[in-house]
C-alpha cells in the first residue's frame, strides 16, 4: 500500500506540473492586446515616465507596452541580436552608429533634459555653481588626488556613463583606475545612492535625480553642483529597426508607438510628467536646432507625413515646419 | 517622514506590506502568482527529473558514478547569472533556439529556474537515499523481494529526505533573481516576479515597496514550507504507524 503512496506522489507531481505548463502556455494565448518591448535606458523607468504614458498608448492602440530596463549600452545590444521591438536611448554616437550598421531604419530626437553634477553636502571641491562642468571634473580629480573627494561613475557603458567619460577625455584626465574612482557597474537610481553613501560626485539626469529625491527625502543627502552647461544635455533619440534584418519583431506596434511619441498628443504628454512640481523631459521632435543640436529636417518631414497619414496630429511647432515645406514642393514640381 | 534611526523605512515596508496584502493590489497579485506559478512549475518539472535521478544514481554501480556524482555536485552550485546569461544567448532571436520565440516569456523562466533547481532536487535526493540504512536493502533482498519492490521500500524510507529536496528546490527556485531576470526581461505584467520586482523598486528609490514585497515573498515561502513541513510530519507520524504495525503483526 506505501508503495502506491510513494508512485501516487510522483504521479501527482507529472500532472501538476503538466497543469502548469498547460496553464501557462493558456495564459500567454489568451492575452488580446499585443505586447509591445521597448529597449530602454533606466532613466525613462527610473523616473516613471513610462509608467506614465503606458495607459495613454495601451488604450489608444489596444497594445501592451512593457520594456526591458537596461542601460543604453545594453539596450543597443539586445535591441541588435533582435530582442527588442524598438530603442528609446540616449547616446547619440552608439545611436547614429546603430543606424549606420542598418540595425535600425530611422531615428529622432525625441525629448531631452539634462545632467546635472551632484555631490555632497558639504562638497569638499568646492565646485558648486561652477559653469563649467569640464573644469569642475577637474577639481573634483585634484581633490580625489588628495584623498578628499570621490567620483562614484555608472561604469556600465550606458548613455550616462558615456558622457561622463567625454568629459573625463574633454578635462585630459584619466580617472580609470584611480583610487578616488568608483566605479557601480549599475543603473543610474543605484549609482546615486552608492554616491549617497560614499558622500560622493556623480553624474545623474536630472529626471532620476528629482524622482529619487522626491522617494527618499533626507536620506539623500546630496545636491546639484553644476547645471546648465551644454555639454550637459541629454537628448532621447528613438530608433526603429530594420525588419528586414529582424522579421520576427513587433515591427507594426513599434511604428506606432513611434508615432505616439512624436505625436502631438505624445510630445504633450512628455511636457506633462511631472514629478512633485517638476517637469523632466522636455519634447524635441522636430526642433533640436533649439537646444543647438543638428536639425533633422528629412526624418521630421517624413514623420510628420507618416503621422497626417496615420490621422495622428503633428506637434504644433512641426506643422509649421509643413507649411514651410510645402511651398518649396510646388516650386519643385514647376521646375 | 519620522526619523526612527533608519528603521522607519523597514517599518513603514512591514505595514505597507501589510496593506498591500490586505487591499488585494491587482499588480501585486499578479507578480506574486507569476513568482508562485513559474518557481512552482520548475519545482515540480525539477523534482520530476531530479528525484528520479538522484535515486537511480544511488541506488545503481555504474563505471562513471563517482564522476557524475561530483557534476551533479557542481551543478547545485550554478550561479544564476550563468545560466541566466546562456539561456539568454541561446533563447535569443539571433540564438540558436531562437526560433523557439520563448525570450521573455513565463515559459523560459521556467526553463533557467528548472536547469538551477533539477540538480539541487538530484542531489538532495542522492544523498537522501544513500542514506537508507543498507541493512534495510539487504533484509528486503533476503526476503524474496523484487528489484523493483526493493526500490519501492528504499524510496519509501527515504520519503522525508525526497520531500525535503523539493522543499529546498523550491527555496532555490523563489528566491533567484538573476536568471529570470536576463531571461524573462522583467516585463510588466508578464514576468515581471517578485525577486525581479524588488530589484527593480529597489533601483528605483522606493525601499518601501520593495521591503513590502520582500515580506511578501518571505511570507509565500513561510507558507509553502510549513506545508511540507506539515506533510512531512504526517509522513512520518505515518512512518511510525507503519513501524508499530511491523512491530506488531499477527499478535
């Protein structure tokens, strides 16, 4: 009888782990709206922006919109071997360079906002205020030199991590190996509170920046140093890929949240995420050249075609790029 | 915020655990029986192949045993992140079982936590069943038994010892971040698990959230082994019957 007990066990342990299997794969068929994969950086999640605007497109486009939380550095990697739907990073040379390689098919500036240098309290560099971030960095090394100051960086090749470095390489200064350089090997939330704790400098958007603050309160016991230098913007850049190089995407999804985002109606939404009082994306489809970045004038004309096609409204400030254009084409076709 | 000495932040986790429970959070409720479905199936999948396994590397003398023995050994000792990082590459679009399209899905959580717990499930159970006294297989042997009635008693014998290696699998399975993370890409809603979830949070600044589901996942795994540990009891108060009857049979 015992013996059946023991072969009635195993048999119960087949079944409910068939059941679960069975079960399983019946909830991933029974989920109508299509899951759409957004490779991103952690800014946009630290901060809650897609979070935010999850709601808006998953009911517009009957979509479910989830993303894969990595740096941009990641992101372009996982977005390359065909992992991921669509790319919402910011690093624009790794992103022209992705173009370049024909992962991706187009590419926009689609918001930014800015870095900002943070450090302790007490900031022993005293670099606060400083307009120069480059010479900032550069303070900062001297005093880290004398045992006085640490750098806590993300280490983990991701956007963030990449602009800090060009502006090591712009202040000629190798910080790689240095004692008073940390490096987290982590996302921008945790790198904050490693320089939290270690009451170091670190460079942080000013998006992750605000939402930790507003999350942990006193307990940060930080604050902006350097703010407002160029060299400091942060521009997102949304890409799509190729499909013909990745067939098995969701290309479809994907032009459409590209769509939403450069939408008249997406560009607002990003103007109005705020965290506590503070807004932290600012829209940039179509107008770069205003923060003085390159224009981007064929792919603006493209997609603001692609959007008055879709019946999606173009930001207001883009339709004036339209009416502008159009003329030129009459005169085109005089000729 | 009341200052508490740091401790308000694992407080006001407790009771926003609490509330988190007690308010049936839909989103909560989702990863919790995401964490509870996939580390469940791999428990049941590891216990499946393992204790089969296990059992028969213990009870058979084969050329290799010794070295199979020390792999089985070192892979309950895979770091998650390992497999986690191969699953990935493998599972990937540009991977070899690419065309599987299982990359980010339930299905392949299951599959890294099953390859990390199956060799935990086998070990546990291999050194459950060693254990038998091998009095026990002589006496059974003696008494006319078939191999396979032979297996039966040993199996039996060992009950507790197998009941514990799942019990341990499933441990090894709810806690593990890393693997499911790389594989199932924390997707909302989808496989987002609690581990996952906890990193995420923690990321994010929002300790309480993230003590809440700690709590919760330590409270699911609290639960799931005072059942075994109740099941194993009623095996062994079963165990002591059957000793009794054994004791006394015809009298």
């Amino acid at each position: 009888m015992k013996g059946k007990y023991l072969a009635g066990i195993l048999l119960v342990i087949v079944a409910a782990a068939a059941a679960f299997a069975l079960g399983l794969s019946g909830m991933a068929q029974s989920t109508p709206p299509e899951r759409l994969v957004i490779a991103t950086t952690t800014s946009t999640v630290d901060t809650g922006l897609l979070d935010y605007l999850k709601p808006h497109f998953d009911n517009e486009f009957h979509a479910n919109m989830t993303w894969l939380y990595l740096g941009t550095g990641q992101a372009l990697a996982v977005a390359s071997r065909g992992d991921a739907d669509i790319l919402l990073v910011h690093d624009r040379v790794r992103e022209d360079a992705f173009v370049k390689a024909s992962n991706g098919t187009h590419r926009v500036t689609v918001m930014y906002n800015d870095f900002v240098l943070i450090g302790p309290q007490d900031d022993p560099a005293g670099v606060k205020g400083m307009s120069n971030v480059t010479e900032a960095f550069k303070r900062i090394a001297a005093k880290g030199e004398e045992g006085k100051a640490v750098f806590v960086s993300r280490g983990d090749n991701s956007g963030t991590n990449a602009l800090e470095l060009r502006i090591w390489s712009s202040a000629k200064i190798t910080a790689k190996g240095k004692p008073w350089y940390i490096e987290a090997g982590q996302g921008m939330g945790p790198t904050v509170r490693i320089s939290n704790e270690k009451q170091g400098y670190t460079v942080s958007d000013r998006g992750t920046w605000n939402k930790l603050k507003s999350e942990m309160g006193d307990n940060l016991k930080m604050q902006i140093l350097v703010e407002g230098d160029k060299a400091l913007l942060n521009p997102y850049g949304i890409i799509l890929l190729n499909t013909e190089k990745y067939p098995n995407i969701n290309s479809k999804l994907a032009e459409k949240f590209f769509l939403f985002m450069i939408s008249d109606e997406g560009q607002k939404l990003i103007a109005d995420f705020k965290v506590g009082e503070d807004q932290l994306f600012f829209p940039l489809f179509g107008k770069p050249d205003t923060i003085g970045l390159p224009s981007e004038k064929s792919e603006v004309q493209y997609w603001a075609q692609q959007l008055t096609s879709n019946q999606m409204k173009p930001p207001s400030w883009v339709q004036q790029i339209i009416v502008v254009a159009i003329p030129s084409i009459f005169t085109g076709d005089k000729n | 915020m009341i200052y508490l000495g740091g401790w308000e932040e694992i407080g006001f986790g407790l009771f926003r655990a609490l509330q988190l429970i007690f308010s049936g959070d839909p989103e909560v409720l989702r990863i919790t029986l995401i964490s509870l479905r996939v580390s469940g199936t791999a428990t049941l999948l590891g216990a499946a192949i393992g204790i089969p396994v296990g059992a028969s590397i213990a009870l058979r003398r084969f050329p290799a045993r010794t070295l199979l023995i020390s792999v089985i050994n070192t892979l309950m000792g895979l770091p998650p992140v390992v497999v986690g990082l191969f699953l990935y590459l493998m599972l990937s679009n540009f991977g070899p079982m690419g065309f599987l399209r299982l990359l980010y899905t339930p299905e392949a959580m299951v599959l890294a936590q099953l390859v990390l717990v199956a060799p935990i499930t086998a070990g546990v159970t291999l050194s459950a069943v060693s254990n038998v006294d091998a009095r026990l297989k002589e006496m059974a042997v003696s008494l006319g038994a078939d191999p396979l009635q032979e297996v039966r008693i040993i199996l039996r014998e060992a009950r507790l010892g197998l009941l514990t290696a799942v019990i341990v699998g499933f441990g090894s399975a709810i806690s593990e971040v890393g693997a499911i993370m790389m594989v199932g890409g924390n997707l909302l809603g989808y496989t987002r698990a609690l581990t996952t979830a906890i990193v995420l949070l923690t990321n994010q600044g929002a300790f309480t959230e993230a003590i809440a589901l700690g709590i919760i996942l330590l409270g699911l795994a609290f639960a799931i082994n005072i059942l075994l540990t109740y099941l194993q009891l009623r095996t062994k108060a079963g165990l002591f019957a059957a000793e009794t009857e054994r004791h006394h049979p015809v009298t």
